[in-house]
C-alpha cells in the first residue's frame, strides 16, 4: 500500500477534492480493473473516454479518482484529483508507485520509423553475450533477464512498463533496452521515465493516420530527445535529414553516426551477401550475420551505444559477429531445391524499399525476385500506392494480398496499392486476398535459385481479420510449402 499524496508527487495538479492522505492498493486505467482501495485514472483514449466510467470505478471500490474535468456529481468519500494530461498523471505516477524503478538501472530507448526492434533486440543479446543481466522492451516480446513475456505494444502502457522495470530492479537488471513509438511519445507513455540514453534510426512515411502531418511526426519524435537529461546521450543518424533535428534542444551528450557522411560513428559496407556483411566500422572490421545496408546502419548503432555504455571496443566487435538475426527481421531460409525465402516486417513504403534494394543488391538478376505482401486495414491510406509503386518497380513479380485486414474488406485495400501500379508493371502483378494462398502461389512459381520475399508482418504470428486474431506464421507457412515441392 501507498499513501496517495507520495504516488502524486510532481504531477501537477489543477483541483483537489477530499485528502491525499490515503493507503492505496493499486491504480489502473482500465475501470474493469478497479476494486478496493485503488485509484482510477480516466483517461481520454482514441477510442473511448475514461469519464465516461467513473461511476463504475467508484462502484468497484476506487477511493479515488483522477481525471481532467471534475465530474457534476461529486460523491462524498472519494477524493477527487484534477489534472492537465491524465496520460501524462497516469506515466509520473506509475513511476512513483513502482518506486521509480527507471533510476536503477541504465535504460535506453530506441525510436524512429525503422530499425527500432532490431537495435533494441541485439543489443539485449549482446549485453547478455557480455555477461550482464539485461531487460527489453520490444514488438517482438519483453524480456526480464531471461524471463520471457509476450508483447501487445511497441511501447506499453506506462503502468505495464514500470511494472517490468521493478520487477527488472527485482532481479538485479543493470541494462535495459526499449522501444519508443510515436504513439508512446504523444501519449506520455515514457514520461517520468530515467533515461540512460536515446537512440535515433531514422524517419520516413508511417503512422500518418494517426497523425496529422509528417511534421507532426518528426516533432512527437524530437520531444523525445528534447526530454532527455544532461546525464544521459543522444545519439542520431546523420544519414537522415532528420538526425540533426532530432539534436536541437536536447541536453544530453550528442553523439552521431552514418555510413555516408562524417559522424562520430562510420561504418563502410566493405562486403553485401546474402550470410551477412562486412563493415568496415571506424578503423576495425567486423563480420556480421545481418544482411542489408539498413542492417549495416542498425549494427553501427549497436556498436556506437556499447561503447557509450563503457563496453571494450574490441571484445564489442567480436560480440557482434556472433549476433543471431531478429524473428521477422530479414529472416531467411533456402529449400533444398536451392529456392531462398525471406520474411520480413517491412510495412512502410522506406523499410520495402531498403528491402528490396538489399535483395536486388546481393542478387545475380539470373533469377527472379517475387514479393508478397499487403498493407494493413483501418491504417493510413497514403502509403498503400506508394508500396504498390516500390514493390512492381523492384520485384520481377508482385503477389498483393491481405495484411491484416482489421475491419476493412481486403480486396479494397488491395485496389488501394494497385492506383500505384505504373502500366508497364501491369503484367508483374497478381492480386490474391487470401494471403496463405498468395504465399502458396509465390512457392509454386518460384524456380531453383529464384527468391521469395514475404513483407509486412514479419514477427506476428497472428492474422486480424474484423476483430478476431486468427493463427498466421509467414515463416512457418513459406516452409511448409517450400518443404512440400521438395517432394
């Protein structure tokens, strides 16, 4: 139990009504989570407004409430806490009721449009490799040293985050690594949180449909930099236009990185292959499974951020190079009938064209490079002809197909990516909603030595289609299939 007035301190509060001087149990969000003793935060969410449900938190026993506009009908008993942002309340509280469990240990968040699950899951395996405990925070799964969780979000709630961060403080974590979204961004998500140090990929089209311009994007992403400490770095891709940005009004240590421009940080890819890349960083050489320039950008991030957190240089080198590849992170396989198949998240219009420009890199032009993928449903529109362009441009052949749907028709996303055809690409492009049936059909026409791209859903192992998940394993179901010409 926890005194109200203690899991209040720094939020800034407009109105109170009734004593802060009370135990709490718990405090949640969610009024379906409520009982005895606990304090209900009403949030005003993108789909509903917590107000709406403080009468049912009351009703299961919350003694108090927090929220941005004081209800009419005050109830006598329950203490009453006004507030600017309840997200922003809910974040700084959950990290006092956890006992700010970010100060414990060196936390580093990861954002930008692409690269973030990668940079983030490796350098949880390379501080593992490196003798350390270590937390993550990912899309793909949260980790508490080697205790695995399945993940719902790219950036959880701030009540779930410092939940695991205590129980990372628990069991004596030293290093954790984090995903930040735009969306965990603008919904002060991390607010409250300690940062160690903030890592910048880089920016391209995504989330658009959520919000409003590209501008609004990139600044939802800069305030994160801006919020840093002067205790904690900043490091930035200088490739990107936005990398600088990114740096104006931080006060953390600056750092940069690129692979074409001068950087504190260089990488030179010195070998391209399909079973990995040679760079070329500073004045060492490193061999490392990953395939790609986008993963030659990602590895020198990693390196750079070791080096930052007082890894030794060289034994740094020699732990990259043993690094596995990420679930759905370029993920790849050759059948026995020398057919190479690769899985890969790539669902905005940059990340399938740094894909697909790998693939075409490494490859002879002898055989033919066959790509499916979708995009997905209630998403933003404008990249779906924008990927439709890339995908026919750089693909012999194109299989569109569902993404996941959500409660759009499939075959009306479809006709979305096609308006981005160009005419002489007509005759590249197949349209097949089912997507088990698209990656059957892609099988059935690949030749030996011809390669399969799957984009898109990389990691997910689900489908959504109008509100329920159905079992759905890129990977799983490119084997199958694969496994079964081989007979």
């Amino acid at each position: 139990m926890m005194i109200l007035k203690d899991i209040l301190y720094k939020v800034t509060l407009n109105a109170v009504v009734g004593s802060t001087n009370l135990s709490v149990k718990h405090m949640d969000f969610d009024s379906r989570n409520i009982s005895e003793h606990d304090v209900f935060v009403a949030i005003k969410g993108t789909v509903s407004n917590g107000h709406e449900f403080i009468d049912i938190a009351i009703e299961q026993g919350a003694i108090a409430i927090v929220c941005e506009t004081l209800p009419e009908n005050i109830k006598q008993g329950i203490t009453y806490v006004q507030v600017e942002s309840s997200s922003k309340a809910l974040a700084i509280m959950a990290s006092n009721f956890y006992q700010n469990p970010s100060e414990n240990l060196k936390l580093v968040g990861v954002t930008g449009t692409n690269g973030k699950t990668t940079i983030a899951s490796l350098l949880y395996q390379l501080f593992k490799k490196a003798g350390f405990k270590v937390g993550l925070l990912s899309t793909v799964r949260i980790m508490v040293d080697n205790k695995a969780y399945k993940a719902t979000h790219t950036t959880p709630d701030s009540l779930t985050i410092n939940k695991y961060l205590k129980e990372m403080n628990d069991k004596g974590v030293a290093y954790c690594f984090m995903e930040v979204s735009s969306h965990g961004i603008h919904q002060h998500r991390t607010e409250g949180l300690h940062f160690q140090g903030g890592i910048f990929t880089n920016l391209s089209h995504d989330h658009l449909d959520y919000h409003d311009t590209f501008a609004e994007y990139r600044d939802v992403k800069k305030t994160f930099f801006d919020q840093l400490p002067a205790t904690a770095f900043a490091l930035v891709n200088m490739d990107d236009k936005n990398g600088l940005i990114m740096l104006q009004n931080t006060k953390a240590k600056k750092y940069t990185y690129a692979l074409k421009g001068y950087a504190d940080y260089r990488a030179q890819i010195l070998e391209n292959q399909l079973n990995g890349l040679l760079l070329k960083i500073n004045e060492s050489e490193v061999w490392t499974r990953l395939i790609g320039n986008f993963n030659a950008y990602n590895v020198l991030a990693i390196y750079a951020t070791a080096e930052l957190l007082g890894l030794e240089k060289v034994e740094t080198l020699r732990m990259i190079s043993e690094l596995e590849s990420v679930a759905g992170r370029f993920q790849y396989l050759i059948s026995d009938n020398k057919i190479t198949a690769i899985v890969d998240y790539a669902h905005t219009p940059d990340a399938l064209k740094n894909v697909l420009e790998t693939i075409n890199s490494i490859r002879t032009k002898n055989e033919e490079l066959i790509t499916v993928f979708g995009c997905g449903g209630n998403r933003d529109k404008t990249k779906r002809p924008k990927m439709g362009h890339i995908a026919s441009a750089l693909s012999s052949k194109v299989i569109i197909t569902s993404d996941n749907p959500r409660n759009e028709a499939p075959e009306s996303i479809m006709e979305d990516i096609e308006k981005g055809i160009e005419p002489q690409n007509f005759k590249k492009v197949l349209s097949i909603a089912d997507r088990k049936q698209a990656i059957k059909t892609a099988c059935q026409m690949a030749n030996p030595n011809d390669i399969i791209l799957i984009a898109g859903k990389g990691h997910e192992t689900y489908q959504e289609i109008k509100g329920e998940r159905f079992d759905f394993d890129d990977f799983k179901i490119v084997k199958e299939f694969l496994k079964q010409l081989e007979k």
